[in-house]
C-alpha cells in the first residue's frame, strides 16, 4: 500500500482503488463509496497523528504512543527500513513479520513498533538520525557519529555538519 501511494506515475483515483483492493480484495464498490472509504482508511490509519486521548487496549492500560519527532521530520521509511523493522520485531517480540501479514493489524503494528526497546537497531538508527552535532563529546564520536547519520539518512542530499 505504502508504494502506492508512494508512486507518481498513478492518479489518487488510481490510488485509491488499488489500495482498496490490496486492504480489502474488493474491486466492485462504487466510485463514491470506494473514494470515501479510502479517505477514511488514510486519514484515520494511515495518515495517523498522535491521538489527543491515549488509545487503550482490552483491559483499559493506556496503549503506546508515538515518540514525539523532533522538528516533525520524518525518521522512519517503511521501504527503507523494512529490513530493521523486521529485525527489531524478531529481536524484541519474536514476532516474524512476514508470517504475520494479513494477520497483525495496522494500529497492532504501529503500536509494537512505536513501543521498540532501545537496543532494537531500528531505535539505534531513529537515535542516529535524530542526532545533532552540539560540540559535546569527542571528536572521534562526533565523526563516527556524522558517518552513521549519513550512512542510514533518509535524505539522498543530507547535508553533513561538520561540527565548526
């Protein structure tokens, strides 16, 4: 799904009927029907903030939330990091993501992943991407630093701050 609404080659109405059909298997809904669905399917799961009220799960416990993004810029790119996330899931939960498709649901997924212990390598490379050079530490971790931010960028023109 997130290809397609990733690819500039295909309108919002070709979009939309595609995503329907992968989510749902359904080709034969009205246009009017499918384009609503579809703009509430984006909006409250796809397109998602952060929920003013926490959600919570079945036996009241307030569920995960996203990490607040420092300067709303994106950390995480499910094409990109698909390999991480799937290692931090087998590491954390040893859930095997592949066998879970069509099984764990889009707010089960985002909640796991937004709840990934910190020695996951998908936190240790939203850590480095979040990272801001401030002059602290020493110069050879400043640059081993600079080096995986570059290297695991979701930016192909990130700039490189060279500390001075």
């Amino acid at each position: 799904v997130f290809d397609v609404i990733d690819d500039d080659f295909l309108n919002e109405a070709e979009k939309c009927f595609l995503c329907l059909d992968i989510l749902l298997d359904r080709t034969d809904l009205p246009f009017t029907y499918a384009v609503d669905l579809w703009i509430y399917i984006k909006k409250n799961y796809i397109d998602t903030e952060r929920p003013e009220k926490p959600q919570l799960d079945i036996k009241g416990n307030p569920m995960p939330v996203v990490k607040e993004k420092e300067d709303n810029k994106k950390v995480i790119d499910f094409s990109l990091d698909a390999e991480f996330i799937y290692a931090s899931f087998r590491q954390a939960y040893q859930i095997n993501l592949l066998k879970e498709q069509n099984r764990l649901s889009w707010i089960e997924f985002k909640a796991l992943l937004n709840a990934l212990p910190d020695d996951t390598i998908m936190q240790r490379i939203i850590a480095i991407r979040q990272w801001k050079d401030d002059g602290e530490g020493s110069k050879k971790y400043r640059d081993n630093m600079r080096k995986l931010k570059a290297k695991y960028s979701l930016d192909d023109g990130e700039e490189e701050d060279d500390g001075s």
